[in-house]
C-alpha cells in the first residue's frame, strides 16, 4: 500500500451511510410502486422519469454490495472524507444511470411485442444471462469487486481533484460489467417488479460478498440457462414480456 493508503479514521461508517441511501431508495421504490402491478416495456414513464426511476432502482440494488468497497476506499482519504465519500457515490451511480438510457430503449422495444414473439425473446433474456454468468469476462469483473485491494492502488494514484470522481466512474463501471445481465433479467420479469428486485439485489449481494459468491454466479448462470428452456412451457416465468401472471409484489 502507498503512503496514501492509511489507517481508517474513526467516525461516520462510509458502508453505513451507504446502506442508508439504499435502504431509503428501497422505501421510495416500495411506497411508490409497491401497490402497482409492474407493467411490461417502461410502464408508460417517458425518458426523463424513466431515468428517475432506473437511477433509484439501481441506488437500492446496487449500493448494498457495493458498501464494503465504498469503506475501503474511504480509508486513502486524509481530508474532507464526508464530501469526497458523496462525489465517489454520485460517479458510481452516474455509470448506472447511465445504463438507463439503452436499459430505456429496450424497454420500450420490447414492451411492444406480441405474447408469441415475448416469449421466444424472454428464453434469449435467459440464455443471455446465464451464458454470459459462464464467461471470463464475468470472472474478470467479480474478480475486482470482490477483491479491490488492486484497484485501492490505482485509485490512489489518481491525481488532482477529479481523483473520487474517476475512482467512482471506474469502480461503477466494473459493477456494470458484473451486472449487466442480471439487471436486462429485469425486462423478462417486469422492470418493477418487486419480488424480483429483492431477488436480484440478493444474488448480486452474495455473488460479490459471500466466499462461494463465484460458485453463485454460476449456478444462478445455469440456473437462467434452464429457465430459457422452461420458459416456452411455462409463460408466467416472464411476465414483463408475455403478460402472462402478475409481474407485481
């Protein structure tokens, strides 16, 4: 570790206040969604709401998982740890907002297709998922969150003011290429669904934080895989693009 690598001071708990943020998200998304069944494609929000929306959704998710590594880079930080902590979240959730836009894009393509059609679309969903679960890519990208010692050292030789901006760009950027496909599952089951948020945010959790999240990561893989399959015999398995069942809490 460098000289900027020090002993974390005593305080405000970074992961804490992190956990707070997502459990506050978490109530706006169950008080203002928790009663309405999650309609199939952007449930009729335009661009702007629909960013409103995703960013939230994600801050809820995300930001569990993500509380560990948030405290670890609070350590290299010597002064003014609260407001340069807020610029390192606001770059991660920028990369997930971000992703809102072609997330946007596709739900509203997808959300116009026939039952027929959303069925076959749903088993690519699936596979999708569960092939790109397998790859080393996946690895690669689990690999960092899981163990971030290594990027700690590249952040902390960031120069000059935009170093917490650049450190929370890059770490999101990692988180999306660990999570990608785990949120598209999102567009079979409903953006809003909320059973499948819960589920969702759990696997992510565990993937990143449990010792056998990487055996996790696989199975949920093979696990999607079979739902591709089951999906053509059981339609309700995606309701956010077969309008079949409810796709609501």
């Amino acid at each position: 570790m460098t000289g900027r690598l020090v002993t974390v001071r005593r305080g405000a708990s970074p992961a804490g206040l992190l956990l707070v943020a997502a459990a506050t998200a978490w109530v706006w998304v169950v008080t203002r969604w928790g009663g309405i069944p999650a309609m199939p494609g952007t449930m009729g929000l335009g661009l702007l709401a629909f960013l409103a929306m995703w960013t939230l959704m994600t801050a809820a998710m995300m930001l569990p998982a993500t509380a560990p590594v948030a405290a670890l880079y609070a350590r290299t930080i010597t002064v003014h740890r609260a407001p340069r902590m807020v610029v390192f979240t606001v770059a991660y959730l920028l990369v997930w907002a971000t992703a809102g836009l072609p997330a946007y894009g596709l739900a509203a393509g997808l959300g116009r297709l026939p039952a027929v059609a959303g069925t076959a679309v749903a088993a690519a969903v699936f596979a999708v998922n569960g092939v790109y679960q397998l790859t080393p890519l996946k690895d690669r990208c689990l690999a960092r969150c899981r163990s971030p010692i290594g990027l700690m050292l590249r952040y902390a030789s960031y120069p000059g003011p935009s170093r917490d901006l650049r450190a929370g760009a890059h770490h999101g950027a990692f988180c999306l290429g660990c999570c990608w496909s785990l949120m598209v599952l999102l567009t079979a089951f409903g953006v809003m669904n909320l059973w499948a948020m819960v589920v969702l945010t759990a696997v992510i959790t565990i993937e990143k934080l449990a010792p056998a999240g990487r055996l996790v990561a696989r199975a949920v893989g093979i696990a999607s895989i079979a739902l591709a399959g089951a999906v053509f015999w059981v339609p309700a398995l995606a309701p956010g693009l077969t309008g079949s069942g409810m796709a609501g809490m």
